[in-house]
C-alpha cells in the first residue's frame, strides 16, 4: 500500500481524462447514428481536406407509357472543408478536489465531454442545413403537419422502407403527433423499441422516426437518412492540466480537432415555410 499525502496531481491525470473522453464521445453524439465516423486522418498533416460530396440527380419526371425512362449519371464532386477545434475548459480549487465531496474531477471529466458532444452535434445539423433539397410545405403561422412530412418524404422518392429521422423542434413535434393521432397514423415512441435509430425517439410519423431537438427552429424540421452527414477526426480529445500557483487551483482543458461536413445532400430534406 503507497504511504502519504494525496495530492493534486495524483487525483487528475490528463492521459487517462483524454482516453476516456475520446472514447466515449462517438456514444455521445446524438446524431452520430446519422453520419459515418471517419478516422484515417488522425496523426496526418494538414487542416483543410478536399471530401466528395453526392450530387441530386433531380426530381423524377413524367414518363409517357412505353417511353424509356431517361437515365441520369450520379455525379460526386470535390468540396473542401477545414478541420476545426472545439474546446472546453474548467477551474477546480484545491479545496474542492481534496475536499473529495462529489467527485469534482470526475463531473469536469463529464462536462467537458458533454461540452464537445454538443458542438459537433450542432455542426452536424447546420452541415444538413445546407442541403439543396427542399420542399415548402409549412404555411406562414402554422405548425409541422402530416402533410408536411409527406410532401418531404416524397422528395426521396423512395422504394425501400429506409429508416429517416424528422427533427424538428419541440412544438413542431407535439403540433405533428396531434395531427397525425387525428389521422390515426402516430406510432408512439415507447413502442419503436429496438427500431428506434436515436435515443430519445418522441415517436414516428410516415416512416419517420421524430427526435424533439432545442438546436432546431419552430418551422424549419429536418428529415435525414442515416449517412448522409460525416464526421473526420483529426485527432483523438487533448486534455491538458495547468496550474495556478497564486490562487491554488487546477485548469483542465479538452479540445478535440474535426470537421463534420454533409456528405449525401440525396438523403437530407429541409422543410420550410412556405410563402403567404
């Protein structure tokens, strides 16, 4: 058994604060079910990347019977996007990790995780916003219906049952299930069980599985098919530790390098209002 004081640099270890925060942090993101992860780049040179992106190959058209249906050549591109760096950092006194009443080390530990979960989630939603498909379907002063939804789905033209999440705000959500309990066509969450793609499931509606989110606007939802986005790691979570001599204190900071771009703009619908 190892005699002596406790001290400071004994109760954080910024190496084993980074492992677990790097490894806990693709659990963390909430829409990481919607996006592929990718960590080739780590430990390369360089901070801006050249990434393919899809093409939409257009709406489909009118075909007269026995006219051939025109083919059209799925094109990808070249886009660049720069890695960026989101970062937290906390203040712990002495006292409050000597003291060791509930566990400040560790809740700086979580917060800072949670901290940078929460950026690239953000990131994810505005890398979606810029999606070339969308379809006007909201009147001014109204609230997300049925009708709404189904005019987004369409847009995909789908002839699979694929998996897509609607997220919309929290008002947009309870507006939806009203109208769609109306319509007898609401699955409620608790019943998706294993189905559900997101933690968090409020429910589904036409084959879309709604996720209530405080990063998304009344009247500006968001339908994605999972792949559509993509998250680059640069490198895994940096923590580092400091000390303040003077007022005896610990800084710990958490930064993680990446950039989170939209990769298929095909599986994203943006839903907006349209004009009166």
């Amino acid at each position: 058994m190892v005699v002596g004081t406790t001290t400071v640099t004994q109760m954080i270890n910024p190496e084993v604060m980074a492992a677990m925060i790097s490894a806990e942090l693709p659990n963390k993101l909430r829409f990481a079910p919607l996006a592929d992860i990718d960590n080739t780049l780590v430990g390369r040179p360089g901070n801006t990347l050249t990434v393919p992106t899809w093409a939409y190959i257009g709406d489909a058209a009118d075909i007269a019977e026995g006219d051939p249906i025109p083919l059209d050549q799925m094109a990808t591109s070249d886009d660049t996007v720069t890695v960026k760096k989101a970062g937290k950092g906390v203040e712990i006194t002495d006292e409050a990790l000597l003291s060791g009443y509930g566990d400040p080390a560790g809740e700086a530990e979580s917060q800072m995780l949670k901290a940078i979960a929460a950026k690239i989630d953000t990131d994810f939603l505005t890398a979606a916003l810029t999606t070339t498909q969308t379809v006007a379907s909201i009147e001014v002063g109204t609230k997300l219906d049925i009708d709404a939804v189904r005019a987004a789905v369409d847009i995909f033209d789908d002839e699979d049952e694929a998996v897509k999440v609607l997220i919309c705000s929290a008002s947009d959500a309870s507006a939806l299930r009203a109208d769609a309990l109306a319509a007898n066509s609401f699955l409620a969450g608790s019943e998706l069980g294993a189905n559900a793609l997101i933690k968090g499931v409020f429910g589904e509606v036409e084959g879309c599985q709604i996720v209530r989110s405080n990063k998304v606007t009344d009247g500006a939802p968001l339908i994605i098919k999972p792949g559509a986005l993509k998250l680059v790691l640069k490198r895994d979570v940096d923590v580092e530790t400091d000390r303040d001599i003077v007022k005896k204190t610990t800084v710990i900071t958490a930064d993680e390098h990446y950039a989170a771009y939209l990769y298929d703009a095909s599986k994203v619908v943006k839903i907006t209002t349209a004009l009166a």
